[in-house]
C-alpha cells in the first residue's frame, strides 16, 4: 500500500522520512546548480569583477534561490507561494539585458552592479504588482496551448544539455572533444540503467547516483577540477547593497521591465505544466500566488546582490522524471541552497561538477519535460480542428532563436529582447493562435455552438 493509500494525502503534500527527503532534496539542488552558478559568472565576468566578487554573486544567488524556493513550496501568508514542488534560481532570460547595462559602466563595475540591481528590483515589484492581472489570463491557456508549451519549454533546454555534454564553452579547445562526449554518454547510460534495474526510492534518485557517479570517474580520470573548494571561504554574510546603493537608470529599467514580462510568460508555463504532473489544480488565484513569489524573489534579489528568479525547467522535468511530487522535498532542497549560500566550500563543491556529467543528465530531465507536454497534447482534440496548425506554427516559430540565434538581430532591441528565447515566441503564438482559431470564430457565431471552446480542450 502506498502512502497515499495510509494518509489520503495527493502527492504534492506528502512527507517522505527523513533519510529519503534529504536524498530527493539533494538531487534537485545537483540538478540546478549548473543554472545557478551560470548567470553570476557570464554577468559577473562582463561587469568585470574580481574573482572574490564573482563568489560572493554566487553565494547570494544560491541565498536568495533557497529563499525564494522554501516560499513556493510552503508558501508565505495567503497571497505567496503557490505550495507546488518548484525550485527557483535565477533566470538566463535576464543576461543579455544586464551584460548590456554593464556595457554603459565600463572601467566602474560597483556602479554598474548597483544600476543592475536597482533595476532588478523594480522588476520584481512590477512582477509582483502584475501577478493578479497575470492570473486572469489562465483562460489563455487551454491544454492545447499548456501542451505546446510545456513541449516547448523541454526541446528548447535539450540544446543546453547538448552544450554541457560538450563541455559548455565553446571557446575551450577540449569543447566537443570525445573525452567529453563520452562521459556524458556513459552518465546517461548509467541513468538509464539505474531507472531499469533499481527498484522504489533507488529508482527514484538515479539522477542523483548518475551524477555523483560521473563526478568520481571525471575525478579519476583528470576532467575535474576542485580548486575552487580550497579557494573559498569559510562563510560568507550576504550583506545588502554589498557594491553600492542603487544606481536608477531609465533605460536600464525598461529593458528589465521587458525581460521581467518574458519571464512571467515563461513562469505562467512552467506553473501550469507542473500543477498538471502533480495532480493539482490551478486556478488564477494559485497561478497568481506562484508569480508573487517570483517577483518577491525578485525584489529581495535586488536588495541582496543577485538576479531576477523564477522557476527552474529543468526541475520541473527531473518532478515529471522521478514521479516525486512533494513539495516539501523541494521546501528541502531550498533549505540546502540557503545553506549552500551561507557556506561557499560547498557551494563551490556543487559548483566543480564537470558540465559534461550534467549533460549526460540533462538529456533525460530535458527531455521529459517535452514528454510531458506531448502527454498533455494527447489529450487533445485534432480531427475536425485546427489544433494541430497550432502546435505546428507554434513549435516552429519556437525553433527560431534556438536555429538561426541572430535571427532578430536587425531589428529593434526590444524585439530582441522579447523573442530571443523560443519559449516566449512559442508560446505568444500558441495563446494567439489559439484565440484565432477557437474562440474569435465562436464569438462571431454569437454562441450558437454549445460549448463555446470544445476544440481548445
């Protein structure tokens, strides 16, 4: 009999003792540590900080990821937190914009970061004030459209795990080398293997042997690098306005006020696709509690030295890979990120986990968030519709940036601003595609039709 069986608990809310919950917890953190290192040193390296500044950027974003994720697992009063398993870490939509404000303040990077961070933290008001009016568009978002982006949202992270499995810097001349490339493909055997053969909660964290695993053989055989453990320090105190007090700049502003609005397209996806994997329902009340706490995120981030936050994809496949839906396996998980902000030698262990090890993971925790879009899709209606040009000119359009990434590039910033991540050009045309063909002809038939959007379910 399951627990589910003993407590007539739903998965989402169940508790795992203590030994499984710490296992469960800690292969999300490994799942998204590469994310969350990723971002600080792209714009801590633009901005041109020392390398001691650079670490203390990592630490308070792990800081403010543990924060950020305990409020969305347990949520905080009524009105933050939608209480799902999501992890949070700050967001890659973010980099273009802020490594093109640091261009503004070069030879002067404390005030650059200050601008950067002024900015951020009006973002996360402005999310945080948008979040109900965010919540009333969950009309939008019928399964064809909540399918077509969740697979979305899987095939374009698939590229990234491609990208670590080669190394990550394209740069580098062991970039795509066969060492690499076969320690990734030995860690995504051996994940495989381990899903076939090991049975109830060693099942469950395969992920998690896979890359402990993968990181001892690319140990072994001289592919990792930990240096970086004896170089940090002992603890680390995330001091407020650590590079200065805000510096407000217009322009810096508005181009966060845009990326801000790409992520809540993006967040409002991820909410959707994991309240279906774990059995909860979402209403606009809830979709809304979930953006809230991206834009609290947000706001603390501004104050606490770090980037915008949202939902990490990738953990939102590893909930549909596992069959682990318990939020407080993730409140957990965000528990150890605070930890892991607080005490940079194990931020910096996490951190030295080679990326082809992540890479050979990545393929299956990316892929099953396509997986679970297809299945959300397949329970579509497509003959007699046009459901299936949807997701077709939807799919397609999402391709762009990841095929041709200077598609946009001769039109205005804003442009590039809004639709360099496929997610945010996939699902824009899936919302509106979806209004044209199932709900603009139906208005115009004044409701002759019974039920008003049949072909959207």
């Amino acid at each position: 009999m399951s627990n589910l069986d003993k407590n007539k608990v739903a998965p989402v809310d169940e508790k795992f003792p203590m030994g499984q919950n710490l296992l469960f917890a800690f292969q999300h953190v490994l799942a998204m540590c590469a994310g969350a290192v990723a971002v600080p040193l792209i714009v801590g390296n633009a901005v041109g900080l020392s390398q001691s500044d650079i670490v203390f950027l990592i630490n308070a974003d792990l800081f403010i990821a543990g924060i950020a994720t305990i409020i969305q697992a347990l949520g905080l009063g009524n009105h933050i937190g939608a209480k799902i398993p999501m992890v949070e870490g700050t967001s890659f939509a973010t980099v273009n914009a802020m490594v093109a404000i640091a261009g503004g303040y070069k030879g002067d990077p404390y005030t650059a970061m200050a601008t950067i961070f002024a900015s951020v933290f009006i973002a996360g008001l402005f999310c945080f004030l948008m979040a109900p009016f965010f919540g009333k568009l969950l009309r939008f978002f019928p399964k064809v459209v909540t399918g077509t982006v969740i697979t979305i949202i899987g095939l374009s992270l698939l590229p990234i795990a491609a990208r670590w499995s080669a190394g990550n810097d394209m740069n580098s001349p062991n970039f795509a080398s066969p060492k690499n490339i076969f320690l990734a493909i030995f860690v995504m055997v051996l994940i495989l293997v381990l899903t076939k053969v090991l049975k109830g909660i060693w099942s469950s964290v395969s992920i998690l042997i896979g890359i402990v695993v993968g990181t001892i053989v690319a140990a072994l055989t001289g592919m990792a690098d930990f240096s970086s453990v004896a170089n940090a320090g002992i603890i680390n105190l995330n001091i407020p306005f650590k590079f200065g007090f805000w510096n407000f700049d217009v322009s810096a502003i508005i181009s966060l006020l845009l990326v801000m609005l790409v992520i809540m397209t993006e967040a409002t996806g991820n909410l959707i696709a994991i309240h279906e994997m774990v059995g909860k329902p979402i209403d606009d009340k809830n979709l809304a509690r979930g953006l809230r706490t991206d834009g609290f995120a947000t706001m603390m981030a501004g104050i606490f030295n770090t980037f915008p936050h949202t939902a990490f994809a990738q953990n939102v496949g590893l909930v549909n890979l596992t069959g682990i839906k318990s939020r407080y396996v993730v409140a957990t998980s965000g528990v150890i990120l605070f930890l892991l902000g607080l005490f940079p030698k194990m931020g910096a262990i996490v951190a030295s986990i080679p990326y082809p090890v992540l890479g050979g993971a990545g393929f299956a925790m990316f892929g099953m968030v396509a997986s679970g879009g297809i299945k959300t899709l397949g329970k579509v209606q497509f003959d007699g519709t046009q459901n299936g040009m949807i997701v077709a000119i939807s799919l397609g359009l999402s391709m762009i940036p990841l095929a041709v990434p200077t598609f946009y590039h001769n039109f205005p910033d804003w442009v590039n601003t809004l639709f360099h991540s496929g997610i945010t050009t996939g699902s824009l045309a899936a919302i509106i595609l979806n209004y044209f063909f199932n709900e603009l002809g139906i208005v115009k038939k004044e409701n002759n039709e019974p039920k008003v959007n049949e072909a959207s379910v």
